[in-house]
C-alpha cells in the first residue's frame, strides 16, 4: 500500500504504484485507512440480539418460541419434531449456566443482490457438559434469521 495523503479539499489519496488514487467511498476509506468498520459492529449486534433470544427461550423451555428464531430453509432440511428432539437433547446437557463467544464473522455486501450473514462459535457450559456451538445466521427482508444450528459435546454419545 502507498502513502495516504489529505489535499485542501478534504479529498483523501492513496499514492499507488507511483499513481494517486481518490478514495471515493466510506468502505474503501475504512479498509484503506484502518477506521474502525462501525457497521460491522452493528451487523454483530443485531445478529447477537437472535442468539440471546435463542438461549433464553431453551433455558425457559419456551421451544416454540425458539423455534420462530429459524429460517424456514433450516426448516426445510429439520423437520420442527427433528428440531424439538434437537432442543431436548441439549437439556439433557444439564442445567445451561452460561456462554462465551470464541468467534464470530460477518459477511455483509450491500447493493442490488444485499447479501447479510452471521457466524457466531460460543463454548457454552452446562451443569453436566460443556458443548461448542455454532449459529449460522442470514437476513431475510427486515428480520435475521437462524440457518444453523451445531452443537458438539462429550454429552451426546
């Protein structure tokens, strides 16, 4: 990368290969100057909102309302009794005591085909095992919705 410099105009260059270039968009100022990426903090935030949504609803046993969280593509591939199942079998984990985010991505492209999706991995402890479990998320329209849903555990023999 080149050197990035600010004339009287406000206007931002990179010098590239000997060659000044306008940086003319807010993204491209943002990965070519290293500000910080505001909307993909908020992409997060938002996609976070369904994951807590989600614990909530198992630790209450309100599975219907949990399952409202998925897409109807995770539902067409995962009968609701095969999801239901899915849900009783992480009870079995024991008692949910809490999670933390080991990762997360985000892919959002904006434009004439918006393209918006969430990766989220937790290390999530239960009062018997502890599990690993991963939430795939996309938006649909307004609303984001729940794609996958992996759970890996020593408790599911």
């Amino acid at each position: 990368m080149g050197k990035i410099s600010d004339n009287s105009t406000g206007r931002k260059y990179i010098f590239y290969n000997g060659e000044r270039v306008h940086v003319a968009s807010n993204l491209f100022n943002s990965i070519i100057l290293g500000e910080v990426d505001s909307f993909k903090i908020n992409d997060k935030n938002e996609a976070e909102i369904i994951t807590n949504k989600l614990y909530e609803f198992l630790e209450r046993d309100e599975f219907s309302n949990a399952t409202s969280l998925f897409s109807s593509k995770f539902l067409e591939v995962t009968p609701l009794d095969s999801l239901n199942k899915m849900f009783f079998d992480v009870k079995s984990l024991g008692k949910y005591e809490g999670r933390a985010l080991s990762n997360f991505e985000t892919f959002v492209v904006e434009g004439s085909n918006p393209k918006s999706e969430y990766i989220f991995i937790y290390d999530v402890n239960y009062e018997k095992f502890s599990s690993q479990e991963t939430i795939r998320l996309e938006k649909e329209g307004d609303s984001i919705k729940i794609v996958t849903y992996q759970i890996h555990s020593d408790g599911f023999n």
